[in-house]
C-alpha cells in the first residue's frame, strides 16, 4: 500500500514516503522515511546512496544500499561518541562531552556487518535497508551505561560527565533523536541484533583499555 505506479510509465515503481511514530512518540526510520541530512556528513552519505542507485538504475550493478544507524566496538575511531567516552574514562576523572539530550540507536560492529552483509547476498538489488539496534538512549544515559560497565569491570571509579559548549555540534545541526525500525532488512533475510548494549559496551571497553597504544594519540580531548 506504499508503492504505486506512475499512469504514464507503469514500469517504474514510487513510494509513498512517511514517518512511522512509536508509542512515546518517537520518529522511526525506515527506509521509506523522508531524507532531511541535516549536517555535511549526514549530506555525503546520501549522496553515496543515490549515486549507488543510479549505478543500478543505468548499468543495472547488483548494488543495494544499508543504512546502519550509530555503529560502535573496538577499533573505531576515539574521536566517535563511545569511544570519547571509554578512552576519557580510561585517562581521567572528567568525561566532557556536548549536548547530552540526543537520543541514539546504536548498533555494535559485529551485527553492523552481518546487517551489511546480509543485504549483500540475500537483499534485493536496488533497494535500501535500514537497520540498527531498534531502540534509541540518551547520550547521557548511554554515557552512564558505559561508565556503570566499566566500573563493575574494575577498569575505572568515580567518573563524572560534564557537558562543555566547545563540545556542542554547530548551528542547528544535530539531529535530536533518531531510531530505527529493521523489519524490512530482518524479513527478508533474517537478520537481527545478536548482541544487547550490555554485551557490546563490554567488549568495546575490553579493547580500547587493552590497546591505549592504538588509540591514546588519536583522541580529541
């Protein structure tokens, strides 16, 4: 009931693009969500997903588009949310980070490339999937979640989570709460989260307080 064909061209498929609210409220992305980037970053990955589509749409390449919303584990880069997070409580009594209020769905790095993957070889060609944890947080409360993890881990005590404006994205750029909905992606080729916060968040923490040396010259803090 979201497709309908245009009178004149009965061979090319539309969709009826709209937002997709939950019980709270909240928007929920899918991958007939109307497209706002709404920062350069956000802009450069649209613009890959349609030159990919175009790709398919002239030279018919077996491309398709994922959507991954808010990747996170060991390895990535300190400079990203978690990892500010973890390597500032690893190093000091003090995490600053900027607006707190944001809400997130974040997905941990290895249900990131099975999602990839599983769009690769059992999606359809042309077509864009969506996917992520399906619920969203906090900053602050996922900033609380790491730092209640790695306490009870032993890999840190008494942190505190200061808010500083020099931390703060410019303008009106930032995004207030994102989550996403993966029915189509977990449909079509079974695909779900195999890890819970908890689980990714311990392992994440593990890497980065084991390899200091791969990432201390790298923070932005």
């Amino acid at each position: 009931d979201n497709i309908y064909y245009h009178k004149n061209n009965p061979g090319t498929k539309y969709f009826n693009f709209k937002y997709y609210v939950d019980k709270k409220g909240n928007v929920i992305f899918h991958e007939r969500s109307p497209i706002n980037p709404k920062s350069i970053y956000a802009t450069s990955k649209v613009a890959a997903d349609f030159l990919t589509l175009n790709y398919f749409d002239a030279y018919n390449i077996p491309a398709v588009v994922t959507r991954m919303f808010n990747n996170y584990g060991p390895r990535q880069n300190p400079r990203y949310i978690t990892g500010t997070i973890i390597t500032q409580a690893l190093s000091r009594k003090n995490i600053e980070l900027g607006y707190l209020d944001p809400m997130r769905d974040f997905c941990f790095v290895e249900d990131g490339v099975m999602g990839h993957l599983s769009a690769a070889v059992l999606g359809t060609a042309g077509d864009v999937y969506c996917y992520g944890q399906g619920k969203n947080i906090t900053m602050l409360d996922w900033t609380k979640l790491i730092l209640k993890i790695g306490e009870q881990k032993s890999y840190w005590k008494d942190r505190h989570i200061v808010s500083v404006r020099k931390r703060f994205r410019p303008g009106s750029s930032d995004v207030m709460c994102l989550k996403v909905g993966y029915d189509k992606l977990k449909n079509e080729t079974g695909w779900k989260p195999s890890f819970t916060w908890e689980q990714g968040i311990s392992r994440t923490i593990k890497w980065y307080a084991e390899n200091k040396e791969r990432w201390i010259n790298r923070v932005d803090w």
